[in-house]
C-alpha cells in the first residue's frame, strides 16, 4: 500500500514538473520577438530561480545568476528584435519534449528558423536540459547544436547592403 502511494506522488510530481516545462516552453514560443524583447525577460523572471547556472555547450564554464544571466539575454535579443520588427526577419520557433531519466529533470529539442525576406533560412537547432527545483529552473544546459543553411546577410533583410552576416551562434 505504501509503494502504490509512493508512486501514485511521483507520477504527481512527474506531471506537475512536465506542465511547468509545457507552460514555460509555451510562452516562449508564443512570445513575439518583433513586438520587443521584453516579454522573454519576463518569462525568464518568471520561471528561473535567483541562483540558477546556465551553459550553452560552448563555454568553458557556466554562468551562474539571475542578474548575469538577463543581461546576456538582453545582448543576444535585443539585435534580433531590430532584426524582426525593422529588417523583416521572421523567426519560427519549434520545441518537442524529450523523454529524461531523472525525476527533477526535462529535455527538450528545439529549432529556430530564420527567414530572411529574400526567402532564404538559417535553421538553428538544439537541446536542452532543464533542471527544476519546486517551481524554478535552477539549471540548463544547451547541448547538440547544429545550423541547417547559410547565414543571412543583411541582403536578406530591409536594411541597407552590408556584408556582415547573422545566425552565428
């Protein structure tokens, strides 16, 4: 009787984990990048804790806070909401949930898709492991990163001709 309990409370906390990560991954999703940036801090603000670290696969060490991290947010969005609401860049974001093993964990595959209004795309894909402590994340790591298409140049945008290109990442 007490097993059947036990696990009747991890499968609660299971879907309770799960439709956090949903919510979260929902409202980046329905964000829009060319009405502001803002929106995506508050998200942020929202759903990770003070203390949390973050690693994008690529550096050598994690960041680690709230404040450190928003403003890292701030510099990569704030070049693509120009990017979107004056150049007429259309970003698409796309996000499946992937099966984890830990209890306090997620994982999710995502992609970007960056459409230049020449037509051409930069596709942007990775993962992503979040770890959950009650109701914030306290830990995520970006991982599998891969690029599908050429960069964009600003020939691909409504701005003047240059020849410094986007989707670097």
């Amino acid at each position: 009787m007490i097993t059947q309990q036990h696990l009747a409370s991890i499968n609660r906390v299971d879907r309770d984990l799960y439709a956090r990560e949903k919510v979260l991954n929902s409202a980046i999703i329905a964000a829009d990048i060319s009405s502001g940036w803002e929106t995506y801090l508050e998200i942020f603000d929202t759903f990770y804790a003070d203390h949390v670290e973050v690693s994008d696969g690529t550096e050598t060490r994690p960041v680690f806070g709230r404040e450190r991290i928003r403003a890292l947010l701030s510099k990569f969005l704030v070049p693509i909401h120009v990017m979107a609401e004056i150049g007429g860049l259309s970003i698409q974001i796309q996000e499946t949930m992937i099966p984890g093993d830990a209890a306090d964990e997620t994982h999710s595959a995502w992609s970007v898709d960056l459409i230049g209004v020449s037509g051409r795309t930069c596709q942007i894909s990775w993962c992503t492991l979040r770890r959950w402590a009650d109701s914030r994340v306290v830990c995520e790591r970006h991982y599998d990163h891969q690029q599908t298409g050429g960069h964009l140049t600003f020939d691909d945008l409504r701005l003047s001709p240059s020849s410094a290109s986007l989707g670097d990442h």
